[in-house]
C-alpha cells in the first residue's frame, strides 16, 4: 500500500503545478508572448538538461545484466506502442492523430515513474528505471517528433538529429558508457535546470487549458488514448512478464512505468510545431486525472 499512496502523492503534484498555469493564464501573468517564450525554454533548455542527467547513473556488474533485461524489456514494450499508435493513427484528423499516437508513444515515466519506483523499490528499483525510460526518451525525440513535422525523409532526420533531445541522448549515452566525471557546479546546474521541467511543463498544459472551455475539456477522443496507454500496455506488460517468470522487481518497475499517463510534452511539442494544443492539453489532463486511480490500482497487482 505504501507505493499506492506514493502515487497519488506524485500525481497530486502534478495537478498543482498545472492548476498554478491555469491561475496565471487567467490572470494575464501568462500571456501569448510569454507562453510560447516558455514553451520554447522547455523544449530548447530544461528538457534537454532533464534527459542528460537521467543518464548520470552508476554501472555495476552484478546489476548489468538484470539492467539489460529491464532494456529488452523496455525496446519491446516501445515496439508495442508503435504498434497501438499506429492503430489510432487512421481513425482522426491529422492534428488529432498525431497527437494521439506521440501520447501512445511517450508517457510521463521521467517525473511520475522514476520517483515512485524509487520510492517502492529503492536504489535497484530506481537504477532499473532509469534504464527503462530510455527507449522512450530516443522515441520522444525521434518518431515522436516527426509525428508533428511535415518535412521529406531527408529534412525530418536532420531535425530529428539535431533536435536538442535527441542530442541530449547522445550526450548522455557518452556519458554513461564512458563514467565521465562533470565538474560539481556544472552537474548542479544542469540537474537543477532539469528539475524545472515538470512543474513548468504542467504549468503550460494549465496555461493552455485555461483558454479551453470546461464543458469541453472531457473530450470523448482522450479516452481511446487512456485506454491504450493507461489499461492495455500495462496489461499486455503484466501479463507478459508473469508467464515469462520474470523477478517481481523487474516486473515491478516494467509495469508501473509502462502504465503511467502521456507525457506533458505532448501539449508542449503541439503548441511548438502548431499542431492542436487544445486537444493535446485537453489528452494530458484526461491521462493525468484518470492515473490518479490507473496507476495505484496498477501497484496492487504487482
């Protein structure tokens, strides 16, 4: 019961921090100008300081090999998704589907999963998340975000690869490989300028819904994303690892981080790049309200 209450602690926070945007927007402290400036910080400088440092972790060799299970693991339910995106993808106009099937793709592991397998799981829990989330992290910055680009192949992989995520990735995968040491005060910097993002990213989402209608906010569309990333990847997760029989860690942390809502950077990357940022906000509260009950009923199967 003790990781139940913990996420129901975190999703809280969650709802706080866009409750704080949706004050401001409808205060006029959140402005259009000032709204897309903060969009463009986030995408161009917290996100990609919140992804390196999610590579700042420790190897050892007893846990390397439980670690590149939690990988597999993590690769496959990433293939899964494409899978299940790509189901959605045919069924709504083009601004709807591509944002449907990027919220299939990405969820909220970095912020909401990382704290609550650490705080279920402890230092091997968090070690093995860490490593979860990162196919999700190259997807978030590769397929995802050409979901909301119109560019030909050539343009596509060249924004894709010089996108500040997916160079963040790289960066960090360098690091990690290597255990290349940062001087403290620029580790403290980038970690803390990483820190920033949840509660400004969810701020925006709150900025953003306050321009929509309440009436319209549960729009009938959100839930075919909910039911795909909130019930059936975790289900096919569980399910799958139980017949494999799998350690209860791994499965732990495979299922509890596979069933977290879409990512906030679904309604930032779709007020970036124009697609509909009313419906992606409008998806991303949906997603986060609903795991206020998803993702603790999720811990008491595990």
């Amino acid at each position: 019961m003790e990781s139940f209450f913990k996420m129901v602690d975190v999703q809280t926070v969650l709802f706080i921090y866009m409750a704080v945007g949706f004050y401001c927007r409808k205060r006029g402290i959140f402005n259009d100008v000032a709204r897309d400036k903060l969009t463009d910080f986030v995408v161009f400088i917290t996100l990609p300081c919140m992804i390196f440092e999610s590579f700042n972790m420790e190897f050892s060799l007893a846990a390397l090999k439980q670690g590149a299970v939690a990988l597999l693991i993590a690769v496959v339910m990433a293939c899964v998704a494409l899978v299940l995106g790509r189901v959605l993808y045919n069924r709504f106009p083009y601004e709807e589907k591509s944002i449907l099937q990027y919220g299939t793709l990405v969820s909220n592991s970095g912020f909401a999963g990382l704290p609550v397998v650490s705080g279920a799981y402890g230092d091997e829990g968090l070690f093995l998340g860490s490593l979860f989330i990162i196919p999700t992290r190259i997807l978030m910055w590769s397929a995802g975000i050409s979901l909301f680009t119109k560019a030909d192949a050539k343009q596509a992989v060249r924004k894709v690869m010089l996108n500040p995520g997916i160079i963040a990735v790289e960066i960090g995968l360098v690091r990690m490989i290597l255990q290349i040491p940062l001087p403290h005060f620029v580790d403290s910097a980038v970690d803390n300028l990483g820190a920033c993002t949840s509660p400004m990213a969810m701020a925006l989402v709150g900025a953003i819904l306050a321009d929509v209608p309440l009436k319209t906010v549960f729009d009938p569309k959100s839930f075919y994303l909910v039911a795909v990333r909130q019930f059936l990847l975790p289900g096919i997760c569980l399910v799958a690892l139980r017949l494999l029989g799998m350690d209860p860690l791994t499965i732990g942390v495979s299922v509890v981080i596979t069933g977290m809502p879409i990512g906030s950077t679904t309604a930032i990357l779709a007020q970036k790049y124009g697609a509909d940022a009313k419906f992606a906000s409008k998806c991303v509260f949906i997603s986060t309200l609903t795991s206020l009950v998803t993702v603790p009923i999720l811990t008491l199967f595990l």
